[in-house]
C-alpha cells in the first residue's frame, strides 16, 4: 500500500469499485457488440482472418503470433463462427485493457480519479470504434496495458511476483504482435533514465521476468525456426518503402491519423473544460497532478508519450513505412494528461465526465451502425458491412448440391475474405484452402485435404488476380460455372462469381 503525500491510500479498489468498473466495461462492450451484429453482413477483413485462422490451434501462422487466434479458437469451439463473434471478441479485449488502465491508475491516486482517466482514454478510437475490430493490434490492448501496470509495481514495489508476472504478460504480448518490443524498449529506457539499473533488485528483477518471457514464448520460436521465420518476410514487406519523401509523407499521415482517431477524447476534455468553466465545481484547489509523486509523473510522460515518439523516430531514421492501426497500443495512458489541467471536486468531475463519455460512446456506436448498414446499403456503396456473404454461400451451397447431392460441402478453396464469407455461412460451417496453400492452411492435411472435395471460389471484381496455386485447383474442378449477384441494393455495382466443384473421392468418409 502506497501512500500520497496528501494522507490518500492508493493501492487495491474496493469491491464497490471494482463493480462499478466493470459494469460501464459491460455495457461498452454490450453497446458495440449488439450494435455491430445487427447493422453487419459481414465483418471486417482482419475479423475474417482471424475467423478462419480459429480453424485450428497453431503456435503460429504466416503473418503473425497465435494468441489472437487461439482467443477465438476457444470462442468458436463455444459459440461456432456467428459474425457477432469477432464484435465481442474485440470488444472484450478493449473492456480488459481499459481494466488494467484503470488499475495502474489505482496505484498512484484513487480510484475515482483513476477512473475519470479510464472513461476519457475509452472513447479513443482504439477502444471504441476500431475496438471492434478483433485483430492482432486490438487483442494488443490488455496485454500492453497489464505490462505497463505491472512494470509500474515491479519498480515500485521490488516484488519477486510482479517481475515474474511481468514476464509472463510480456511474452503473451509478444505472442500477440513483435510489436510489443517498442514498449519494451521504452520500459528499458525508463530504467536506465532514472538510474533504476544500478539496483541489484531491478537487476535481479529483470532477470527473472527475461527468464518467463523466455519460457512462455519458446513453443513459437520453436514455430518460426521451423517454418522460415514466415512472419517476419511478411512484416519486411510491410515496411518497405520507395522513396524517403514517402517515408515523411507516412510519417505526416500517421501523425495525422493518430491524432483523428483520439480525437473524441479531445471532444471530452473541451466538454469538460466548458462545463467546468461555467459551472465550476466545489473545491477548486490544486491540479491533480500535483497531488501525484514525481517519480509518478515521470512514469507517466516516459511511459505514456515514448512508444510513439520512438516510432516516428525509428521510422524516419530507418526510412520504414507506417500504418495507421500500429499505433493503437501507444496512447493507453492519455487519459492521465488531463490531471495536469483538472481540478476540483472528484466527485463532480467523474459525474460530469461520465455524462459526456456514455454520450460520445452511445453517438458514435448508433452513427456507425447507420453508417456500416443503412446508409452503407441503401448508397449501394462496397462496403464489406454489407456484403452479401449469406446469399453467395446460398448460391455456392446450391452449385455443390446440384453435382454433389447428399454429401456436406466441407471445404472451400478461396482468399481468405470470400472464402471465409462463404465457410462461415454453410451449414455446417466449412473451412478455408486460403489460395490453396498449404503454407497459409495449416488446419489441412495435403494429403487428405481433398479426400472430401471442395468449391473453389474466386472473383474477378476484386480486380486482383488470384493466386496461381488457387487457378491451377480451378482447373481440376470437374464442373464450372458462374453466379452474378448485387452486393446489397440496386445501386450497387454487382459481383461476379467464378466456381468449380472437386468432387470427393472414395478416401472420404464423411
């Protein structure tokens, strides 16, 4: 238990807190799913892939870590592969980051102000809207998050048990997406800063924490020695660039798309900042920044501000592309800057704070779910909101059953949105022969996987050629053909359809 030097004791919330906590991390979750699943078709491409990549339990696959997949792995083997699935799974993993957030902030003021930070920091695009979009960078959230409190009460405290879990969280982080190195990094830089490293606890400490770290990610390192470190061609790739003018274009474009998408925060704190100036709340007093450690402020600036100036700084000393989405881990602790501007009563200030944010939250859930449904359909824009993946696994189903009757269609050979629109929507749900490759379907057998048969599936709107591995399957299929259909309303442009039908062989018994 730590103590302020305003008598206050922070340290564990009481059950009352804790309840009160989790109930908005409840109905966040509840507003976006339920919201989501009734204006979706379909969901995004990263929901899709992780959607066909549950199809089985792999320590690793050719674009990222496991442990998204293995999350919905165990989702799917509860609840099946319904769309709302990749809604909740991301929002999940939102309301648990937004936990921890809360948690570290307990550590070094109370858990009313604690919680103001939370609800601010919530309605960030990164926790909101892009929350549910169930991929490696939002399943990043919580684990991120949990780090950095456990790397604040490893330092503060000197706890074998924090050093140890840290360790262990660091490596699911790791698990989750390589990009976990740059807080890591951050957390080194903080320790040598502030002389930390001369301490033969921190030293013994971090030591002890490498030594889980270690553990917990060796059944992947294991993976990527034995498959050509496949992920890591794959984010070679994603950091190329042409020229060093794009290489500062990105960097503008990050920045500005950083700034956009914490940009509802901003909307909370100019709310706050008005309604406090006219209506202004008992017991002004200090900031509460003032009221927090210095040590503590620094944990905050360093910790908070660092993975992102790292970022552009790398990127721009390396000449490496940036996208967008990597930077969603970087501002979990915003919400904390507002303590150096908020004053007065708690009390009033969460009630008031707590208004605005449900209010932002509730718009922008109920604008997306217009926007992503209605209005989406009704403009006949291609949004993969609205595409059509019931009715293209009906007419896909109906072209199997036409030349393969009485027997389950149980594999469809496609990319990975088209294929995975269709599997997820056959009864019973069918897999995914992403571009028939092995490589990229490791849930299949080369050996039997087409004991059963299978559709192979591609389109010729997407105005990409599909792989040549996918073509040549084509050319076995015994039976070929053709569908057309809308993608939603009659203003949209619609979309053309190439199967074939392998038919099973006398190996399936199925």
């Amino acid at each position: 238990m730590q103590q302020s030097n305003t008598g206050r004791e922070y340290g564990s919330p009481s059950l009352a807190w804790n309840g009160t906590v989790l109930a908005f991390l409840v109905g966040m979750v509840a507003l976006w799913t339920l919201l989501c699943a009734i204006s979706h078709k379909a969901p995004d491409l990263d929901g899709m892939e992780e959607l066909v990549w549950a199809s089985s339990f792999e320590f690793g696959y050719t674009k990222h870590p496991p442990l998204p997949s293995w999350l919905l792995y165990a989702l799917t083997g509860i609840f099946g592969k319904p769309i709302w699935l990749v809604f909740f799974a991301g929002q999940l993993v939102s309301a648990l980051g937004l936990w921890f957030v809360w948690r570290f902030g307990c550590e070094f003021t109370t858990p009313r102000r604690a919680l103001i930070a939370t609800l601010m920091v919530s309605t960030t695009m990164y926790f909101s809207l892009r929350g549910t979009i169930f991929n490696h960078n939002t399943a990043q959230l919580w684990s991120i998050a949990a780090c950095t409190w456990l790397f604040y009460r490893a330092l503060r405290y000197a706890k074998t048990s924090s050093w140890l879990w840290l360790g262990a969280v660091a490596g699911l982080s790791m698990m989750t997406k390589y990009s976990a190195v740059v807080q890591f990094a951050i957390f080194l830089v903080f320790i040598v800063v502030h002389g930390h490293w001369r301490d033969q606890r921190v030293q013994r400490g971090v030591v002890q924490a490498a030594v889980v770290f270690l553990l917990v990610i060796s059944p992947h390192v294991y993976w990527l020695i034995d498959n050509q470190f496949a992920p890591f061609a794959y984010l070679d790739r994603s950091l190329e660039m042409q020229s060093y003018a794009q290489v500062l274009k990105g960097i503008l474009d990050f920045t500005i798309d950083q700034l956009a998408r914490i940009s509802p925060m901003f909307v909370v704190w100019i709310g706050l900042y008005v309604w406090q100036r006219r209506n202004p709340v008992a017991d002004r007093g200090q900031t509460y920044a003032s009221e927090i450690g210095a040590w503590d402020k620094s944990f905050l600036l360093w910790v908070g501000l660092g993975p992102i100036v790292a970022t552009v700084l790398l990127a721009a000393l390396l000449g490496s592309r940036l996208t967008a989405s990597w930077g969603t881990t970087f501002f979990i602790l915003y919400g904390y800057f507002a303590f150096w501007w908020l004053r007065g009563s708690s009390r009033a200030t969460l009630r008031r704070t707590a208004v605005l944010v449900i209010a932002i939250h509730v718009l922008m859930a109920v604008g997306y779910a217009v926007a992503r449904g209605p209005l989406a359909h009704y403009s006949g824009r291609t949004a993969r909101s609205t595409f059509p993946g019931p009715e293209v696994a009906q007419r896909i189903q109906q072209a199997w059953e036409a030349h393969v009757p009485g027997k389950p269609l149980t594999l469809v050979a496609s990319d990975t949105w088209l294929g995975g629109n269709i599997a997820i929507n056959l009864d019973p749900v069918a897999e995914v022969f992403i571009g028939a490759s092995y490589a990229d379907s490791p849930w299949l057998s080369p050996d039997t996987a087409l004991d059963c048969g299978a559709v192979v599936v591609y389109s010729p709107s997407w105005g990409t050629r599909p792989s040549e591995a996918l073509l040549a399957l084509h050319e076995q299929a015994r039976w070929k053909g053709t569908e057309s259909l809308r993608w939603s309303s009659e203003k949209s442009p619609m979309l053309e359809l190439v199967w074939g039908v392998i038919p099973p062989t006398e190996a399936c018994t199925r």
